[in-house]
C-alpha cells in the first residue's frame, strides 16, 4: 500500500510529515496503557530505545485526567505515521532514534517530553546537531513519500 498525504495549500510535504508525526505521538501518548509495564513498551518500541529512560509511563496522569480516547481514524493515521520512520535507511539509525524520542509527548499538554538538549545527552551530540538531523529524517521521509510509483530513477531496457 502506497501512503497518501493531503497536502494543504502552501504548506510543504515535509511540513505535513512533521505534522503527522507530531499527531501519532499525541495520539500514541492518548492510548490506554492499561498493564503495560516497562518491559512490554520496550518490545513493542524500536530496540533503540531500549537505552531510554521510560519513566515517562509512570508519570501519565490519572485514568480521570486522561485525554479521550483516539478514534479509528486518529489510530490508523498513527500508525502510517509510525511506519514512515521505517522509510529511513539502516544507515541513519541516529535519525531515526532522534524521530523517536521527539515521538514522546505529554498526553494532556501535548509538549516534547524530550527537548533538544536531553535528545543531545542521550546520544552525546550537539542540540543544534540533533534538531538538524530530526529535519534531515522528515525531509527524507517526505521525499520517499512524495516519489511517485514510476520514479525516474528506473533505469530503462531498450530491446536489442
């Protein structure tokens, strides 16, 4: 299945790709976790988080303060998101790792729970070095979404 994207008038894939992003982590952040414990977030994450600091579980509000839970829309929506980091290659896994933790948000505030300068200790970089490599990733993701099916970079065989 080729993903699609409505993209807006004046607006860049790239920006609805950061938009959609940002969407699957509310919506991710908005779902129930119900008997979830550390160890069965970690087999579901990608094994580069396996290192993170995953006490941002505990630290969701109560079942009362929760937000309302995400539709069939909003879930589908995230998980064609979620599978676009997919999309970046094996040689960029500091890429796809910042794409994860900016992933991580607070499910009342929608705010990072991972800023620039905690994304940068974690993979002991620069901050301005992993905002630009947050921007490269979505900027590649939009590429590869916005090919078409028969790209020019097929190479043509002319019959001898």
């Amino acid at each position: 299945m080729r993903p699609s994207l409505t993209i807006p008038e004046g607006l860049a894939v790239a920006d609805v790709v950061g938009q959609r992003l940002f969407e699957a982590g509310c919506t991710l952040a908005a779902l129930p976790a119900h008997g979830l414990k550390p160890g069965g977030v970690r087999v579901a994450w990608p094994e580069m988080l396996e290192d993170a600091d995953l006490d941002w579980i505990n630290a969701c509000p109560a079942e009362d303060m929760r937000p309302p839970r995400p539709g069939s829309a909003a879930i589908t929506r995230m998980d064609e998101a979620l599978s676009w980091i997919g999309l970046i290659g094996d040689d960029r896994l500091n890429w796809r790792k910042v794409i994860c933790l900016r992933l991580v948000v607070h499910p009342i505030s929608h705010r990072y729970r991972w800023t620039w300068r905690k994304i940068a200790n974690q993979l002991h970089i620069d901050h301005h070095t992993a905002k630009s490599w947050h921007q490269l990733a979505v900027a590649d993701i939009a590429r590869k979404i916005a090919q078409s099916a028969f790209s020019t970079s097929h190479i043509p065989h002319f019959a001898a």
